[in-house]
C-alpha cells in the first residue's frame, strides 16, 4: 500500500502518536472548541448568563486567546522544531500543557471561575512561551528570538484582561493589546509560509523574501500593540494604516493570482488579503471614519485570521503527517465554509431585520467548517505519519 494514499484507517490511533508534536492535539482541541464556543455563545445565550463573565466579554476572550492563539501555539510549538533541529514538549509534557488548556476552558463556564481561568491560561502561554525560548536559546536561531517574547506578550494581554474584569472595570483595551499582539504574530509567520509554500507548490515562482518590510512590520506592530493601551488614537490610525499598506505591498509582490488553481496556496492568500483590508479598516476606526470597531475586529478576525488558520490547519498537517499536499473537494468545501461564515458575519453587522438570522447563519457556517476539519483530520492527528 502506498504510505501517501493509505487510509486514516490503515494505522491504528496511539496516544504516542498524538502527542507527539504540538500540532497534534492543539489543533484537534482548537477546532473543537471554535465550533463549541460559537454554539454555546449563539444558541445557548441564557445559560451563558448563569458564568462568571459577562457573554460579550466570554465570546472575546474564547476566539482570541482559546481559539486564535491556541492555533499559534500549536502551530509555532511544531514550527520551532523544525526551525531549531530541538524537540519540543511531547507525551506526558505535551498532555499536561493540554490538560491545563482544557481545565481553563471550564473554568470560564462556572460562576466562580474566574481567577482559576486567569492562572491556567497565563500558565498555558507562560509554558509555551518558555518552551520556543529554551529551544531558540539553545539553537542560537536569533532570527526567531522574537517570537516567545511576542507569545509571552499574547498571554500577559489575557492575564490582564481577566484582572481588569475581575475589579469590575472596561477589559476592551487589553483585548486589543492582544489582538494586535496576535497580528504581529500572523504577520511574522504568513510573511514566512505563503512565499515558502508557493515556491514548492509552484517552482516557477521566484518570490522575495520580504526581510526589509517584514521588519518594519514588527517594528510597527509593536507600536501599535503599545498605543492600542493609550488615549492617542490618530497615532495609532497612522501605525494600523502603514501595516495596511505593507501588507498589501507584500501580497501584490507574491503574485496571488499564480495561486488561483491550487486552494492549499488562494486561501493562504485570500486570507493575507482580509487581513490586509481588516489593517485599514481599523486606521479607519481609529482615525474615526468607522463608528463600530465590531467592524475591523471581525474583518481582521475573521477575513484575516480565520480564513488563514484554516488554511493552515490543513497545510500544515498535511506536510506534517506525510499526506499528499493537495486540497480535495471536502477540505475545499471546509473552505467555503468560512469564508461564507466571514461574508455572512460581516453582513449582519448591516442593522437590518436580517441582521440575526444572518448571525445565527454565520454562526452554522463557522461550525460547519470546524466539523468538517475535524471529521477528516482527527483521524489522523490521533495516528502515525505515513512514511
């Protein structure tokens, strides 16, 4: 039997194998939990209302830190060993960082769990973050040294959103230091993968590497990660702006339109692009052209993390499991999936009397498409790569 076309089936599942690299689980519990939370926030909102945290606030914290970050985490913990020649934390160790990420996820649902919530998932990213710097310091790979302070930066912004909840006072502005403290992450691994990706998928393709405007986006992400906690609001539009702009510079020189016939490389794609328009918009919100900031946060969130994430789910677990890197018509429909769930999210924020069915259709879609992933993935991540 060919390793590359064998069956899900064709192995069985081990614990050994699933633990194995961080992709495994954290992906798995990510998608699960993305298709969960967004079922109990849309359609189970009276007993949302019996926990500890308000539903808006729940519904914030649950996609960027739980879901969005956990992606990251999962993604950069599988990264770093490739990038560094190091293991990163696998079996029991790999287990215990997941058990402590599922604790802190029923924490958030009991009326008095806020505090055990704050510690677990401060615990959660403090683990991960010291785990890529113990396997960057010792690879001496300087030009990732960055990134644990970035993900260490991404579990400080929740620890201080929980506290400011906790003391009864507005936890939005640690939200957004998270947010775009999340943005400096998506950036700094989009502007890596897509060209690398492209380049095996396509070998015609010659892209730049993007070094000079890369680092002037973490430059300026930092800086907006700093004035997203002040009162200077124009500033910030200016900074949100540039990011916009460079983001839109790289995706023209990455010539999107070669990706049009291959979905593994358009959704990475498509995804750079949302969260290119979701940059403006928000210096748009900013400068005060917006009225609603549910606009850029959902633009950038979903047109931009989302829709990349799911093309990284499957790109990236593919390479990593030894699977043919090829989109079928199922990961496909996974695809357009959410990106129905973005354009229909997107237009219920229109106030029409459409506005909530087209929430609560958005809503399906999303949950569709973390069916749909898990249903053909999970049978691999818990299984041995095919070799």
């Amino acid at each position: 039997m060919n390793p590359l076309t064998a069956s899900p089936a064709s192995t069985r599942p081990e614990w050994r194998a699933f633990l194995e690299l961080g992709f495994r689980p954290l992906y798995l519990l990510a998608t699960l939990w993305g298709a969960a939370s967004i079922a109990l926030w849309l359609y189970t909102p009276g007993w949302l209302a019996n926990t500890a945290i308000p539903s808006l606030y729940w519904h914030a914290h649950e996609m960027l830190w739980a879901f969005i970050g956990t992606i990251a985490v999962g993604f950069l913990l599988t990264a770093s060993a490739t990038w560094t020649g190091q293991p990163t934390l696998r079996g029991p160790s790999l287990g215990a960082l997941c058990l402590i990420w599922i604790l802190a996820r029923f924490s958030f649902l009991l009326p008095n769990g806020l505090m055990a919530a704050l510690l677990l998932d401060a615990l959660f990213f403090f683990i991960a973050a010291a785990e890529l710097a113990r396997v960057i310091l010792i690879a001496r790979n300087k030009r990732n040294y960055g990134i644990p302070v970035a993900l260490l930066a991404l579990g400080l912004s929740h620890s201080l959103f929980m506290y400011s909840l906790m003391q009864g006072q507005d936890p939005m502005p640690y939200f957004y230091s998270g947010f775009w403290t999340m943005g400096l992450i998506t950036l700094l691994i989009a502007r890596r993968i897509i060209p690398f990706f492209a380049m095996r998928a396509l070998p015609s393709l010659s892209l730049p590497a993007q070094t000079r405007s890369g680092h002037w986006q973490m430059g300026l992400s930092a800086i907006a990660i700093v004035l997203s906690l002040t009162p200077w609001r124009l500033p910030l539009a200016i900074i949100l702006a540039a990011l916009g702009l460079i983001a839109c510079f790289q995706w023209i020189r990455w010539q999107p339109w070669a990706s049009r016939k291959t979905p593994l490389l358009w959704i990475l794609y498509l995804g750079y692009a949302g969260l290119a328009i979701g940059l403006l918009s928000a210096a748009a919100y900013e400068a005060g052209w917006i009225l609603r900031a549910a606009w850029p946060v959902h633009i950038v969130g979903l047109a931009g993390f989302s829709i990349m994430i799911i093309g990284m789910l499957t790109r990236t677990a593919l390479g990593h499991l030894g699977r043919p890197l090829r989109a079928t018509p199922k990961v496909v429909l996974g695809y357009v999936l959410l990106i129905a769930a973005c354009v229909l999210r997107l237009l219920a924020l229109i106030p029409s009397s459409w506005s909530l069915p087209l929430l609560h259709i958005a809503g399906l879609c999303w949950i569709l498409a973390m069916l749909n992933y898990l249903h053909q993935f999970a049978p691999m991540l818990i299984r041995p790569r095919m070799n």
